[in-house]
C-alpha cells in the first residue's frame, strides 16, 4: 500500500512538473475556494459589504466620511462589480475567489524566483490547501485581495530589485499603492521591503536572495534611492485614509481589546483557520527558514514584521484583530515550500496532502458559517423565511438591539425582496451615511396604529418582548401580545399583535 501510494506521488509529481509553475497552485486554490462558495450565508461584515456596495458613489463618500473609511475603497470597487454582476452570495464572493486563486500563482513563481521551482511549487500547493484560505477567499471582505496585492507587490519588489528600471519600479510603486488603498493593515509589509532594500544596498554577498553579484556603487545608490520614489504615490494616496480612519478608531473598532502576549501564539491557527495546520505550517515554515539561511532574509521579515508592528500597536490601541494579517500567510508558506522542495517529491506532496486532510473539519465547517465562533451561527435566512412565510399587508418590523455589529437589520432585508416596514426608523443608513439607522425617539408614537410586528431579537429567548430594553421595550410591551416565537440559531423572531382596544 505504501509502495502504491509513493508511486502515485511520483506520477503526480511528474505531471506537475510539466506545468507552468504557477498553473497548478492556481488551479487547486479555484477548486477549493469554488467548493461551497455560497453554502455559508453571508455573516456579519459580508451584510457591511452589501450594504455600502449597493449604494451610490455619492452615498458612499458620505459613508466614508462617517464611519469605515479604511474599506471606502473596497466598498467602491465593489460597488462597480455589483452592478455588473449582481449581489447574490456568490457574486459578493467570486472577486475573493479570484484574488486567492491569483495569490497561490503569483506565490508559486515568489518562490520559483526566491528559493527554486520546486519550492515555489509546493509553496503554492500549500497555500491553496489551508483553511484560511478558502475562508477568506470565500469573504465578501478585502482581506483576499489584499493577500493577492502583498504577494504581487512583493514579486515586483524582486523583479525591480534584480533588473532596475522605471517601468519596473512603477509596476512596483502601482501594487503598493493599491494595497494601501485596500487594506492600511497590509501596508506594514512595507517595514520587510524597506529591510530588504537596505540589505540589497549595503550588500553581503545576495543576502535576500535577490541582488545580482557585486554591481558598481553607482547602482547600489540608484537601487536604494528609487525605493522611497516608488513607495511616494502610497503616501499620497493612503496616507488621507489613514488620517481618516484613525479619527474614526474608536466607532470602527469599540469591539476590539488591547493585544495579549498570548494573542500570538493563538495567531498561527487564526489565521489558517485550524489550529493543528497552523502549527504545522509554522514548523515546516521554520525549516524552510534554517535551510534558506540569509535568503530566507524576505519571507522572513515579511511575516514577522508585519506581526509584531500590528503585535506593538495592539498593545497601546485596539488594533489586534488576526484576520488583518492574513497576508503574511503565503510567505509562512513559502518558507515552508523552501522545506519541502530539500527532500524527496513524493514526500513534499504526502505533507501537501496532509495538511489539506487535518484541515477538513475545519474546511467543512466554514463552509456551515462564517461566524466565529463556528458553534454560535446566525441565520438571518432562516429568520427571514419565517418572516416571509407569514408576512401581510401593513406588517411592520422591529429590531433589538438595531446598533449592532450583529446588523439585523441588514440581514433580514437581505433576504426579503419585500420586508416589512421598519416602522422606528425616522432615518435610514444611507441617508444617514452610516451603516446603521436612526430610530424614532419616541417608540410608543411610532408604534401606534400598527396591528402586527415582527420582532426580530439576538439571541434565544423564551420570552423576546423582555429581551428588548429601554423605551421601545417598554412601548412594546404596552400596545403589543406575543402571538408566536420562532426560535432560530443565534436570533429570536417574534410575531406581536396589538392589544385589544389600542
């Protein structure tokens, strides 16, 4: 059995190497991410998604201007998208699905440049069997393609790096300043390239892996002074948004804590969604480091600096949020691709395969939810559908709490074509240019008149009417009955009648 099994590692690794070295990673990551695309409903920041997507540019720039300036971007390109592609689940995904698949190619030949064509190989193959990245290629969220624009960014720093030219630098300069555009987070790769660019400069013998042998002073100086040239237009472009962004820290982010120490060691399975693959990937990665030596000098840095730069901020601001570093993850897989390219190919393909089998449980269950954690899913389709269901003419909706990253709202409207009226909103979000409405300061005004609500609460409740507080908990239970609850996972819904003689 084993003899059988080597032997059909050898064939495939014969096939393999026939290919252009980027086309099978590229083509495992498709496969993987498309299985299941629409299966988990959209989760929370997905419904952030559509909601600012299907707004003008306008009302997205009134959007920016209060609240997720950082995304504004993401949102716009996304806005373009949808309106040529729709907003189904798996028309918010497919730009994901893409920027992943793009990544693993662009990793395979970072690699076939940095290490060899075998480590570039199985760097990609790696990358394309993780669980975190069918997870955040499966995300209507910019994380995708800033992993994509990260792996891009940094192959033209090599290209540039080796053969200087202004197209080249441009190319350079062009990725980056996308990248700062798509995700501010991601910019902290920056800190590796500056490194990296320094050592070129300064020069032992090809510490990275990149420069050509010894090259006139002349050179070295053109090399190290274009760096900051090309690096200008991200300045100019994402240095606006991150003005914006930091005055709008503490709506954006009130749900994240200052960052522990034992926050990075949780961070590997973070990132690649599974724990168990996470190690994995962080011991075959530290072979691949020690096999590299001074060459390993870029993916190093480009995985550690970025961590312990957002690692540092965390500790004095809440910042630390492990799904923002998903770009460090295909150069852990490079190193690891490095590892594997020392021994045997049948062997590199055997722990290929190995960690897309330890990572099934965890692929299977992202394809059930997105909501972290895994046992705690929200479904706004199946509150929906109860709503649906049992909707008439004249109903009206209610939802608690409505200022919540939970977004009820949203999520219910997103699977109604017609939903009830919200009949506390005085001021919708896009009105508003945020991403939550205004609601009716006086409830009980608001309420009166209406013979039917749907109440729709977080969380599993007996008893949903004393799960609503304040004011419009209290104008609830006044002029309304419970009539019938449904519960559903991580959502109650409730249908309220008026009481007799109101």
């Amino acid at each position: 059995m084993g003899q059988l099994s080597e032997k059909s590692a050898g064939a495939a690794w014969e096939h393999l190497r026939r290919l252009p070295v980027w086309l099978p990673p590229a083509l495992l990551t498709l496969a993987v991410t498309v299985t299941g695309l629409g299966s988990a409903q959209l989760w929370r920041d997905e419904l952030a998604t559509w909601s600012a997507s299907t707004r003008s540019p306008g009302d997205l720039a009134r959007l920016a201007g209060t609240i997720d300036a950082a995304t504004g971007p993401y949102y716009l390109l996304m806005h373009l998208w949808t309106s040529v592609f729709g907003d189904s689940t798996i028309a918010l995904r497919v730009p994901a699905v893409l920027a992943m698949t793009v990544a693993a190619g662009l990793l395979a030949v970072l690699g076939a440049r940095l290490v060899d064509r075998r480590g570039g190989l199985f760097a990609g193959l790696l990358f394309a069997v993780l669980p975190g990245t069918s997870r955040y290629g499966q995300e209507a969220r910019p994380y995708a393609l800033a992993t994509m624009l990260a792996v891009l960014a940094t192959l033209l720093l090599v290209t540039a790096l080796r053969r200087p030219t202004w197209a080249r630098w441009a190319g350079y300069a062009a990725a980056i300043a996308a990248l700062g555009l798509i995700h501010l987070i991601a910019l902290t790769v920056l800190a590796a390239h500056a490194l990296v660019v320094l050592m070129a400069w300064w020069r032992g013998p090809a510490p990275a892996g990149i420069a050509a042998p010894t090259q006139p002073d002349v050179e070295r100086d053109r090399r190290v002074w274009r760096w900051p040239v090309a690096v200008l237009p991200v300045a100019l472009l994402a240095g606006p948004l991150l003005v914006k962004a930091r005055t709008q820290q503490s709506r954006q982010l009130n749900w994240v804590h200052l960052a522990r120490l034992d926050d990075l060691t949780a961070l590997p399975g973070g990132v690649a969604q599974s724990s168990v693959v996470g190690g994995l990937l962080v011991g075959v990665a530290a072979l691949g480091a020690a096999r590299l030596g001074r060459r390993a000098l870029l993916p190093v840095s480009a995985v550690l600096l970025p961590v312990l730069l957002l690692f540092a901020a965390g500790t004095v601001v809440p910042l630390w949020v492990p799904r923002y570093l998903v770009f460090v993850v295909p150069f852990a897989c490079l190193l690891a691709g490095a590892a594997l390219a020392a021994v045997a190919a049948p062997a590199a393909l055997v722990v290929v395969f190995l960690a897309g089998l330890l990572g099934l449980p965890d692929q299977a269950a992202l394809r059930r939810t997105h909501e972290w954690p895994r046992s705690a899913p929200v479904d706004y389709a199946g509150a929906a559908r109860v709503i649906a269901d049992g909707q008439r003419p004249g109903d009206a909706v209610v939802y608690s709490p409505r200022h919540s990253w939970l977004f009820l709202d949203l999520g219910i409207e997103y699977h109604l074509s017609d939903p009830p009226r919200d009949v506390l909103v005085t001021e919708d979000e896009v009105r508003r240019g945020d991403l939550w409405a205004a609601e009716c300061p006086q409830p009980a005004q608001c309420l009166a008149g209406t013979a039917r609500v749907w109440l729709v609460v977080s969380g599993r409740h007996a008893e949903p009417l004393a799960a609503v507080p304040g004011a419009k908990g209290d104008a609830l239970r006044t002029q309304f009955t419970v009539t019938q609850v449904w519960p559903r996972p991580g959502l109650t819904v409730a249908l309220l009648t008026s009481r007799p003689g109101r």
